[in-house]
C-alpha cells in the first residue's frame, strides 16, 4: 500500500516545502470548502445544527510553532474563517457546535512523533 501521500492534517501540511505554499493551500481551502451558499442549502433543507471541527492550532501563530525544538508545518489564519461560517450560521438559524477534533498529539491516534503510521 502506497504511504507517500497525505493521510492527516501534519502530513498534508508536511508535504509543502514552505509555509508561504501551505498557507496559500490552506486559503483556498478555508475559502472553498464551505460556502454561504451551502449554509443557506442547509438551512433550507432544514438542517439546524452543524458541527465544525476545530484543529488545536486554531488560535496560534505558526511563527510560535516554528520555534519550537521541533519544527511544525502548521498554518495560523483559521479562526477568521471559522468566525465567518459562525455568521453565515447565525444568519440561517443554525446553531454552530464547534469541535476541537484534533487535540495535540493524537492527529490520528499515532503518537506524535510517529505520523507514517509505520
């Protein structure tokens, strides 16, 4: 079985050679995986509550975690777009139940030196 792709948050943020790379990614990500117009398709379906999962990184700046002993590939900026889905949210009536899915060290259950899963 192929190991050489990404198959959790370090390791897709890993696999980009600078934080410049990630950060852009990640833009685009928090930009596009979640749209007002899906929270008003919620809404209209009749969907009132939704979950969103929060990384443990949330609230840090990577300047923080790149000055660490050991260096972690992980992008600040986040949080904005967090809050922005909280108001898409509120504007439909939907209540947000926020999820820190990802606590330090237990990215997939492997130990936090171990993200090969080997």
């Amino acid at each position: 079985e192929p190991k050489d792709f990404p198959h959790d948050p370090y390791t897709l943020m890993s696999a980009f050679s600078e934080t410049t790379i990630r950060r852009r990614y990640m833009e685009y990500h928090w930009n596009n995986f979640v749209t007002h117009d899906d929270i008003v398709k919620l809404s209209d379906a009749g969907i009132t509550h939704v979950r969103v999962p929060l990384p443990f990184w949330i609230l840090e700046d990577e300047d923080l975690w790149n000055t660490q002993v050991e260096q972690e590939p992980w992008v600040s900026g986040g949080w904005m777009y967090f809050i922005r889905v909280v108001s898409w949210c509120r504007q439909q009536n939907i209540e947000v139940w926020p999820d820190v899915h990802v606590p330090a060290s237990m990215m997939t259950g492997m130990n936090s030196k171990d993200h090969s899963m080997q």
